[in-house]
C-alpha cells in the first residue's frame, strides 16, 4: 500500500473536481477546505474547483470556482476534461460519491476520467463492502483511471484490495481533515449558547433519518434522570435530498418522540448550516459526543474527525468508521439502536470526570496528524509521486476503444417536445408539425413510452417535480386505462376522455407491463414504484393467455426490469420463464440458418424480439436463447443495412416477406430504438465493442445517414419527424418517433458510460 513519497510538494496547478460551498453537503465541505489547506500549502502555484451543480443555475461561487458541470448533462463532463487538459493542470483530485455525478450510480464521471491527460487523485468517500455490479465496475474503472486512489481508512483498504481487486500500491490512506483547534475546557464556550453551567451532548451534521437521532432521545429520559442539567444539541440543517422528499417530517417527529417521553425540554435543535468558526465553537462548548448512526458499512465520517479532533470524548454505534478511530480507548462503542446503552455509558462518562478528560486528550492527540495542513501535504506528496512517476515511466493518454464511437456527437436529450405534446390527461399521440394534434387522442402505447423515458431521464432533469408531475400523469392515464372487468389494458382514447375500445391489443398491453417493470426498477419515489408496483401484479397474469411474440417481448423487458429491483418474486419468475420459453419455441419453430426469425415476415418493433431472447437466455442461463437472441439480431443488422453502409429500417410499405422484397419506405424510428436497445442487451451480455459501433450506426439514421440524406430529429424541438418516405421525412413530430429518438439518446449515453467502465476494468488502457 502506498504510504508516502519522498517529493516536496510541488508548484503547480492543481484542481479539485467535486461539490463547493455554498452548495450544502458534506462532498462540498470536505472539497472547499481541501482546497484551501492546499492553496496554503501549494503557495507558489495554483488551487481551483471544477464543481457539480444539481441545479440549472448552479450557486454563487467565490473566485476558486473556475468550471462548472451541470451534473445531468453528459456532454459536460467532456467540456471539463477539455477545459482542464487546456489549462495544463499539473495534477487533479477527484471527489468521489455515487450520488453527486450523473448517470447510472454516477458513471458520467468516467466520460471526464476517460478524456483527461493529467495525473489523478481519488478520493472515495463512500467504499461500499457488497457493491452493485455497476458500482463495482465504476469503481475498478476509477482506479484504473487514476494514478492513486485516497481512502481515509485502514478497513477501506481492505475492501479495495479483497472485493474490487485493487492492488495495495494503487491505494494511499489519508485521514479526513480536521481543523487546528486548541484542547479547551468545555465550559469556555458554554455561555454565548445559553447552555452555562449545563452539561452538553452533542451531534452534528445533515439531518437524515440514517443518523439514528431517535436512539440517542430514547436513551435522554435516563440519562436526565441522573443529570437532570443535561441538554442534548442536534446542530445542523435537513439534508437537501430528505428535505426535498419529506420536508422537516423526520425532524418534526423527533421533537414530538422528545416530548412523549418527556425531554423535550432537554433538546435543543439548531436546523442551520453553521461556518466553520461556529462549529468549532459548538464543539468547544460539548461534554459528550455521539454519533447514534444505524449503518454499520459507513467508511467515513466528518462530524466524527472534526468531534476528536477537537477533544471530545465520544461515544458512537460500531460503524467501520468508528470502530478504527476509536480504538485503543479514544471513545466507547454501543450496540445499533441501543438506547440503555447510550444511556449507560453517557451516565458513566459523566460520573468519571478523570476518564472523560482522558478520552478527550487521547482522541486529540491522536488526530493531531489529521489537522488541513498535515493533509494538505499528504495530498501534495501522492500527487508529485505521481507526476514523478509519470515522468520516469511515460505512459499514452488513455482513449479507450469505444471512444471512435464515443467521441461521434450526441443530442444531449430534450424533454421540450414530450412536455409540449403532455397535457393533464397524458401525451397525445400526434402533432402536426410541432403543434399537438388533439383530434387523434392518447393511447396507451405512447403514454407508456413516454413513462419508460421520464423514468430514465430523471438523472438529466434537474427539477425532482417535474419528474414527479410527468411520471404521475402517464401511470395514471394507464391506472385508467386498465379494465379490472376483463384484466386488459384499454389502449385508445378520444381528446373527449372517452375510451374507443373496451380492450386494447396484446402489444399494448405488454407494453404497459414494461413501463411498469422500468418504473419499479428506476423510480426515486416509493409512493410511484408502489403504484407500479400495484399495476404490474394486476395486469401480468393475461399475458399468459397471448399469443403475440411482440407483447410477449415488451413485457418481458419490464418482467426483468421488476426483477431487478424484486428479485426474489417467485410467481413473476414463474411468468417470465413461460413467456421466455414460447418466445424460443417459437423461434426454433420456424427459424433456419438462412432466415434467424420467428416468423415468415419481419414487420415492426423487431429488435424488441432478439432484445427479450438475449437478456432472458442471459438471466434464465439459457444458452441456446441467448444466442437465437444474439443470431437474430446479426441478421437484423445485416437485412437493414445498405450496401453503402447506412441504417435502412424494414418498410412498413409492405414490410418484409419470406422470400419476397423488402419494402423500403415508409421508414420508421420505433425499428431504430429497438435496434440499438438490443446491441446495447448484446453487448452487455458478450463484451463485444461491435454492438456499440452497431447502436450508433443505428441511431446515425435520425441525423441524416439515410436513404435520403434527411435528419428526422430535431435539433431545436427535441422532437422527431414521424418517419421516412420516398419523398423525404414525415415533418410531423408525434408522440412515438419523438419517444424513441429521446429514448435512443438516453441507452447510447448509458451505452457508452458502460464500455468506458467495462474496457478500462479489462485493462485496455495503462495505469497513470
């Protein structure tokens, strides 16, 4: 493990991407004091920002702020590599969360990671001990990407090193910051918080419910019973994520679980976000510190270095964190969710002055080394080994192979034309040129489309009730459209809200089961996944009785997307092997090695077919399904590819016949999303970069690479023309071909964040 360099730290510019202050949140804190022990120490060179915004507008930065991304948008985080590359940074600490990059589990990360030709520093601050197979894979290609990963605890190396492979001189410990504050008597401070002569418990930080406050209130009664002067002080606003969800719920509840057990006088709740030089006054004023957190793989935390840097005695659940730094006797551990425990060891500290006061000064004198500018120079030394390194071993800047791909442009994904064509009823189906054309209706197919859309969109769209508002108004238009008399989803409806049909087609309905499924798998809200949730169980069971291959593929894209998030649904695996095994029967029933297909005819929505062979052979581990999944999607590409090397979806002008002729017009865009849903299931499945240069061969069919040299998508609209005739584009942007062109936007995005993350895991670029 790598432990030092024996470099001077070095003038130079230096960058630090993550969150900044004023935005409120612990990444911020930690970047904006990072940066400025830095700048002290650094002080013949340069320290800026590269910042995350999760608003449009971003915050009122100081002058160290010199880039901005908005976290949603893709395209960004290249500008980013671009803008620091041209800066000729010498060095680039990176700080990493999940949650504050865009993308699946925060993957866009990896589009600046993958363009910058700089040595980079890492610091995880989350480490997680049972990674998801995404997060695994973002976090070997971070490490890979990097000339060093910082973690800020021994168990956190062992993590790295036994679950994510991650050699033991690619790692630095580095001990989270604290500020240089004196060992004071706590009662210097007490006065100016009106707590004089009043013994003080403290815990600080955001607000969420994973802080475990109600533990430490149901432990006050006892404790107040034998120091009946205690107060307990919770410092700190709500954390912008619960407040957003819930508002002041949890804090609310708190204050009245407080007063039924008859303490409320004896909490005090501070709902700010306080400086720095209040903190430490805060905790200068502290007896006892507690940290009640309920989540034992938490691998770091800041209140907890800041509370013994400043001498606190504290007592804490064992979390990872804890248990590291309070060894040896620097603090007391309890039991989760052990309030007689609190309570017990509070009350000792208490009637043992001689041995709170030897907690607090062995703590102390433990995180002297942890003080900014001790961190500072650690941070210093690693990024000069690096540069040094480099400068002895020259390594080529990393470009993985998907970048030929990568680097073509891509719309960033507009959601102007969806909102245009969405009133409170859903999306209509058509428009005439771009104004929405009331005459036709809804219908289920779109609504349910545009469901699956807003669900994987969410990651761009800065505002949470937006995303709220569109996603309720499609799951109620299908709430209604469902007929609880004959179990079956109506699929159209007159602008007068009047249904046409008492039942819709089979393909309607296995499409309503596949928005449901994405919902229950991507939705942030439980109240909306329920709802899914709700639907879903009620329509699944009349699929059993189609006969259409098309439905029987829509819904078992949404039947793995459930099982995703419920895998453990036995009666939902049950439905998903039926209908997996007739769409094989099926397939072996009528394919040859000249014709891959299920039926005499190849109409529309066929890349749906060989996407729900590929991933059911792959999740069933069905062998022989999975590559009739893959076989039938070759021939698809190949039967749909001209001669000069463009897209050419099937005509639906006569379509496809056995042994006929292939109709080439009328074009449409629902065959081109299909299309590259399945490469992008192929390549998941088998690794292979040719079904990325597949998907974007594909999508090229919306910018103009076609028979007619025409773009159907829209630059300034976001919408899409309807399809392509012999005459050129169909200029009207209806519901359908806006859908799968924005939708066609989002799978290539994840598409490539995945093969960034998946070739760099292989190995395809050098470390720094």
């Amino acid at each position: 493990m790598f432990e030092s360099a024996n470099h001077s730290p070095h003038a130079g510019k230096i960058a630090l991407i993550g969150n900044y202050l004023p935005r409120r949140c612990g990444i911020a804190t930690f970047t904006t004091d990072l940066l400025n022990a830095l700048a002290e120490e650094n002080t013949k060179g340069e320290c800026w920002a590269v910042v995350m915004n999760d608003t449009a507008n971003g915050y009122l930065y100081p002058p160290q702020v010199r880039f901005e991304i908005n976290q949603h948008i893709l395209p960004e985080y290249r500008l980013a590599a671009d803008f620091l590359n041209m800066n000729r940074v010498e060095g680039v600490c990176l700080q990493h969360e999940f949650g504050i990059f865009g993308g699946n589990d925060g993957s866009y990360v990896l589009e600046l990671l993958s363009h910058l030709q700089k040595p980079v520093v890492t610091t995880l601050h989350t480490v997680l001990q049972e990674p998801t197979r995404e997060q695994m894979r973002i976090i070997k290609s971070i490490a890979r990407l990097s000339g060093r990963v910082v973690v800020m605890s021994h168990r956190a190396v062992q993590i790295l090193q036994n679950v994510y492979g991650i050699e033991a001189e690619k790692i630095a410990v580095i001990h989270h910051g604290i500020p240089d504050v004196a060992f004071v008597d706590p009662n210097f401070y007490k006065d100016q918080y009106g707590v004089e002569g009043r013994r003080v418990i403290l815990t600080f930080g955001l607000l969420s419910p994973n802080k475990g406050i109600e533990t430490m209130i149901d432990a006050l009664p006892a404790v107040v019973s034998a120091y009946p002067d205690v107060v307990y002080i919770v410092l700190g606003s709500t954390h912008p994520n619960v407040k957003r969800e819930q508002g002041e719920a949890y804090r609310l509840s708190l204050q009245r679980r407080a007063r039924d057990l008859g303490v409320g006088e004896h909490l005090i709740f501070h709902n700010r976000f306080v400086d720095l030089k209040e903190l430490t006054e805060f905790l200068g004023a502290t007896d006892i510190y507690v940290t009640p957190y309920l989540n034992r793989e938490q691998i770091v935390s800041g209140t907890l270095a800041y509370a013994m840097g400043s001498g606190k005695a504290t007592i804490s659940t064992p979390y990872w964190y804890a248990e590291e730094m309070l060894a040896d006797d620097r603090g007391r551990l309890v039991p989760f969710k052990d309030a007689d425990a609190f309570a017990a060891q509070i009350n000792n500290l208490f009637e043992n002055p001689l041995e709170r006061h030897s907690l607090r000064k062995r703590a102390y004198s433990f995180c002297r080394n942890m003080i900014w500018k001790e961190v500072a120079r650690r941070y210093l030394e690693v990024l000069e080994g690096i540069k040094q390194e480099r400068q002895s071993f020259p390594r080529p800047v990393f470009l993985p192979k998907s970048m030929t791909a990568a680097s073509r442009g891509l719309p960033q994904p507009k959601l102007d034309h969806i909102i245009r064509l969405t009133d409170g009823v859903g999306i209509l189906q058509h428009a005439t040129f771009i104004v929405p054309n009331r005459w036709h209706g809804y219908c289920v197919d779109d609504n349910a489309r545009a469901m699956i859309a807003v669900m994987m969109a969410q990651e761009t769209i800065i505002d949470a009730e937006a995303v709220t508002n569109l996603v309720c108004t499609y799951i109620g238009f299908l709430h209604h459209a469902f007929n609880e008399e004959t179990g079956r989803f109506r699929n159209f409806m007159g602008y007068e809200r009047q249904w046409l049909e008492t039942v819709g087609a089979e393909d309607s309905h296995g499409r309503a089961v596949w928005a449901l499924g994405v919902t229950v798998k991507l939705s942030a809200s439980e109240n909306i996944r329920a709802a899914a949730q709700e639907l879903l169980e009620t329509a699944l069971p009349a699929l059993l009785d189609f006969t259409s291959p098309r439905a029987w593929a829509f819904a078992l894209v949404g039947i793995q997307a459930y099982l995703t998030h419920f895998s453990g649904d036995s009666e939902v695996r049950r439905i998903r092997e039926d209908l997996a095994e007739r769409l094989m029967r099926q397939y072996q029933q009528n394919a040859t090695s000249d014709w891959p297909w299920i039926e005499d005819i190849v109409t529309y929505a066929n890349g749906k077919i060989s996407q729900a062979l590929i991933l059911s052979g792959r999740y069933l581990k069905n062998d022989g399904m999975l590559e009739a999944g893959l076989s039938s999607l070759e021939w698809l590409l190949d039967i749909q590819t001209d001669k000069s090397g463009h897209f050419v979806p099937v005509g639906n002008n006569g379509w496809y016949p056995r042994g006929g002729k292939k109709a080439r017009f009328d074009q449409q865009p629902i065959e081109t999303l299909d299309v590259i849903e399945a490469c992008r299931e192929a390549y998941e499945a088998t690794g292979d970069s040719k079904w990325v240069e597949h998907a974007h061969h594909c999508f090229e069919w919306f910018l103009g690479r076609n028979d007619l040299n025409a773009a159907l998508y829209d630059h300034k609209t976001g919408g899409c023309c309807d399809g392509l005739g012999s005459d050129g584009p169909n200029r009207n942007q209806g519901a359908e071909s806006t859908l799968v062109c924005f939708l066609s936007i989002l799978h290539l995005n994840r598409l490539r964040t995945r093969q960034i993350s998946m070739e760099t895991i292989e190995g395809a670029q050098p470390e720094n």
